[in-house]
C-alpha cells in the first residue's frame, strides 16, 4: 500500500491526528486548566474565598452536619427505578459517610450513602452531598457550579458524557490514537534533533505552522506520551472491566478474604453499636504519622457500616508532600476507637503504581512543577492546533480547484476546537458573574445555566466558524480564526471587569492580599486577552498579505 514505513507511518499519523485529535485538544487544554481547578473554584463560589483550612472537629462540627443531611429530589427521583416499592420519605439507615480536602481547598466536601429499603442491589446506596464552611459548620450554596473540580476536571477525561461511561471510553480511544501519532511521527522525522531548534515565523503558513507543530511535539514528547498511557492505566478498571462482569464471583470472594486478613468487615453484623469519639481516633492516627516522620493532616476520612458493631472509622493522611498518591490509612472500631489496621507500606508494583497515578493526578504542593504540567498541556494544545491548520493549509488549493467542501468544513471544526472552546469558556466564567443567586421559580438549577451558557457559546462558535469558512473553498484563510481571537480579546477582560463588580475583589485587593486563586485566573484571563489580540492582528496582516493560498512550494514531504 505504501512505498516505505515511513510513508505509511505518515498516514497513520495525519488521519488519526485528524480524526480523534479534536477529542485530545479538549483533554489538552481541559486538563491544562484542571491543574488548577480548586482554585478556579475559589473564582467561581466567591463564597468560598478564604484561606485553606485543616479537617475540622468531627465530633463537634462534622457530626451535626451528617445528622442534618439528606438526599435531593433529584437523586431520589433518580434512585426510584431500581427500588422495588415506594421510595421513603426520609432516610435514617446510613451505611457510609465520609469527609475530603485538599491542601488547596478552603471547603470541605461532605458525602453520605443512605441504604434504601427494596433497592433491587443491595450494595447500592442513596448519595447525599454537601460543601461546608469548616471554620464554622455553615453550607454553602450547593447551586453554584464549581467550574474547576465539576466541570473542567471532568471534561478532560470523561467529555462530561457520563451514559455508559460514553465519554471516558471515547477519550481512551482518543489516547490510544495518540500514542500511535507519538510513535508514528517520531518514526516519520528523520531530522528530530534539527526539528527542536527549528522555527521560522516569517515564512509561509504551511511552513510555519509545521515546525511549530515539530517543535511542540519534540520538546513535550516525554510529557504527552507520560500522559496519555497513565491516563490509560487508570481508567483500566472501566475499559477492562473483568472484576465485576466476568469474574464477579472470584471478585466477591477477593474482598471477604481481604475482609478477613485485614479485620475490616465486609458487612453488618445487624447488631446496632453506638460511635465513639471520632476526633480520638484523628488524633491517634496523626500520632501514628508523626512516629514515622509524616506530616499529620488528615485529606480524607469515612466511616463504614455507620451505626453498626462492625463499623470502622478510616483515617487517611492528606499525602501532599510527596508525588505519590498515597494516603497511609489507620482504620479503628467505631465503636470503642480500637485500632483494627495500619495499612503497610505497598509493594514494588504498588509503589509504581502510586507514583505513576499521583504524577498523573498531581495532589503534591510543588508550584512550580504543577506549572510545568499547565505549560504542557498548552503545549499540547499548540502541537495539535498546528497539526490542524497544517492539513487544511495543505489541502486547501487543492480543493478549492476540485470544487472539494473538505477542507473547509476541516478548517471550521479546527476553529471552533481551537478558539471556539476558549470563547465557550469564557460564555461559561461570564454566565457564572451574570446569573443572580436567587432564580425565579420554575428555572433550572443555576449550575445547569451555567452549562448551558458553555454548550451554547461552543455551539456559537461552530456556526460562526462554518458560516465564514466560504473563502477556505477558494484557498483562502478564513476570517473566522481572527475574528474569534477578537471575541477572546474581549470577553477575557469582561470576565474580570464582572468579577469586580459583582465582588468587589478587583486585581489590586487581591494581589495585595497575595490571594492568588482569584488574582491568578485574573492575571491569566487578562494575558490571554493579549495574546488573542496580538493573534488577532497577525491574522489580519497575513490576510491582507496574502490573500490567497501561497503557491511557493515548501518542499515538506508531511501527508
């Protein structure tokens, strides 16, 4: 079919970067911004913008709270169907509950799991959910959107399509194609050395655009194939899901003989026990920690089997001050706060594997290195966005003479990948400032505006990219990409303009109380406004330079 491999590695890598890399700039960038998605979150719930605060008291804050909650409407009506019989009309019998922070989080998200009397499974419990003010027990609003760690975060592995994990198997075939276009342009650029100290700006668009797409695929290659294959590993347990489908049994089997070697139960014993002091048992775990030369802050606690004698409390230290997603748990009865378990320290490959899934994850404290993930995400974004422009700039004149649409619709989805998903998350930051707290009866849930306003911007930009891409038909450059850096040039600074009137923390408040959650998306919200503008401005001139598609061969052998 091919003349030489690398011909053949040529194809493979154009068409599966064409076709799945739409997908992978959405992981990109998403992921990009993830980084930092508690702190976008302290943007986003101005409510929430108060220093990060340790776990709190479990017996005299937590407490009162679990006591106090119950599940939703919607998660009952959701709950209903696999019910046999009526759904209660208040839910008492807890079987799980749980407390989670972060060294970043202000917040404290609270969950609870009801057992429901009927539920066609057993194990399936009701979930209840609530964000509290740890300083104080108070709730916060459970309305607002929490764009970074419930939108973003998400997004970048899961596309937000959540019906039969939809989303999360399309973004592993995405990072499957992705290691192939790693393999096969590596195979395919004999010159990869030259390649990382080439850039000319001032040449043609094909031309430039592909040593950029060279240059940012080299230097974060090791960051992108890293990337791609833990993502992979992670999600292993959805992709391949043996442990509950094929091998159920043998599964069922595994965790009561972990029960039992462990001394963790499995079940109830159906014999109600009362909990003794949580805050006890913290403080014995934190104990526990410092013996062995750990910090002691507590990151995540729960309590299984609530109200029963063979509930157990389990402690799990936060673990920021090292790359691995470790949390080092002490389990106690609950009861009489009798220590049941230390976990050991894992073994060779679950030490490899704690490491590659914290690196992945990147929990850790370290700034500068989770700065380093943001600038290779973007990288990412730059290598993939260039491989788009690259093949319709390619194609273009070509199709243009063969009265071909392909290049055109092409340049119109690589429009609205590229700047039509930053104007879409910058429709979704303005609707977060613009939506009053308190909507009329009959609305929907503001957090569901919220979404609403990014799907129908991104869906805005796809139209306007489609309905201006009629000069790419004729070999020209499309409008549509200056005018869509203008539209970022603007509603970036409208985006911090609504942030200070309608919370009165403009840039100068915040970088004086070095409060950098807020003043940071500021100061990157106004930098992109720049950088779109400069974008804009460049476009322009090479429109006006060069109205038509250049007709100066370049020599690039790139299929």
């Amino acid at each position: 079919m091919f003349q030489s491999v690398r011909l053949s590695m040529a194809w493979l890598h154009t068409w599966f970067g064409l076709v799945l890399g739409f997908v992978l700039m959405v992981v990109f960038f998403f992921g990009a911004l993830s980084v930092f998605d508690r702190e976008i979150d302290r943007w986003a719930v101005p409510q929430s913008r108060f220093e990060p605060q340790p776990m709190p008291s479990f017996d005299m804050v937590l407490r009162p709270v679990f006591e106090s909650m119950q599940p939703t409407r919607e998660a009952i009506a959701d709950m209903a169907p696999r019910v046999n019989g009526p759904m209660p009309q208040t839910y008492t019998a807890i079987d799980r509950m749980g407390a989670y922070t972060t060294h970043r989080d202000p917040v404290l998200e609270l969950f609870i799991g009801f057992d429901v009397p009927g539920a066609k499974d057993p194990e399936e419990a009701l979930w209840a959910y609530r964000t509290i003010d740890p300083r104080t027990g108070a709730s916060l609003p459970d309305d607002r959107l929490k764009i970074g760690s419930e939108f973003f975060y998400p997004l970048h592995y899961s596309l937000n399509l959540h019906w039969r994990d939809a989303g999360t198997w399309i973004v592993g075939a995405a990072a499957m194609a992705m290691l192939a276009a790693l393999v096969s342009g590596v195979v395919m650029h004999r010159k990869i050395f030259r390649e990382f100290f080439t850039f000319r700006p001032d040449k043609t668009i094909q031309r430039s655009v592909l040593d950029l797409h060279n240059l940012t695929g080299v230097v974060a290659l090791p960051f992108h194939f890293f990337f791609a294959f833990t993502g992979l590993v992670i999600f292993a347990g959805i992709y391949f899901p043996v442990g509950h489908t094929q091998l159920d049994p043998l599964h069922q089997l595994s965790e009561r003989l972990e029960a039992a070697e462990t001394g963790l139960p499995h079940e109830r014993a159906g014999v109600p026990a009362p909990i003794a002091s949580v805050d006890a048992m913290v403080a014995e775990a934190q104990r526990r920690w410092h013996a062995r030369g750990m910090a002691g802050e507590v990151g995540f606690l729960t309590l299984q089997h609530v109200g029963d004698a063979n509930g157990y409390v389990s402690v799990y230290r936060a673990g920021t001050d090292r790359i691995a997603l470790t949390g080092e748990g002490i389990h106690f009865k609950a009861s009489t706060g009798e220590l049941l378990r230390e976990d050991p320290a894992p073994g060779a490959v679950g030490s490899v594997n704690e490491f590659l899934t914290g690196l992945h994850l990147q929990h850790f404290r370290h700034w500068l290195l989770r700065w380093l993930y943001v600038l290779g995400g973007l990288t990412g974004c730059v290598c993939i966005a260039t491989g788009f422009i690259f093949f319709v700039e390619k194609r273009k004149r070509q199709h243009a003479k063969q009265g071909i649409q392909g290049a055109r619709l092409v340049d119109a989805l690589a429009v609205t990948t590229v700047t039509g998903m930053v104007v879409a998350t910058l429709c979704l930051l303005i609707a977060n400032k613009l939506l009053p707290d308190a909507l009329p009866g009959g609305w929907p849930p503001r957090g569901d505006l919220e979404r609403y306003a990014f799907w129908g911007g991104w869906l805005l930009a796809f139209v306007h990219a489609l309905l201006r891409s009629a000069p790419v038909a004729a070999g020209r450059l499309s409008p549509a990409w200056a005018e869509q850096c203008r539209a970022i040039a603007l509603l970036a600074p409208l985006a911090v303009l609504l942030n200070w009137i309608m919370t009165g923390d403009h840039l100068l408040r915040t970088l004086a109380a070095h409060y950098w959650p807020v003043a940071g998306l500021d100061l990157c919200l106004l930098a992109s406004a720049a950088l779109a503008l400069l974008a804009a401005r460049r476009l322009k001139r090479r429109a006006s330079a060069a109205p038509a598609l250049d007709t100066v061969k370049t020599g690039v052998t790139h299929a």
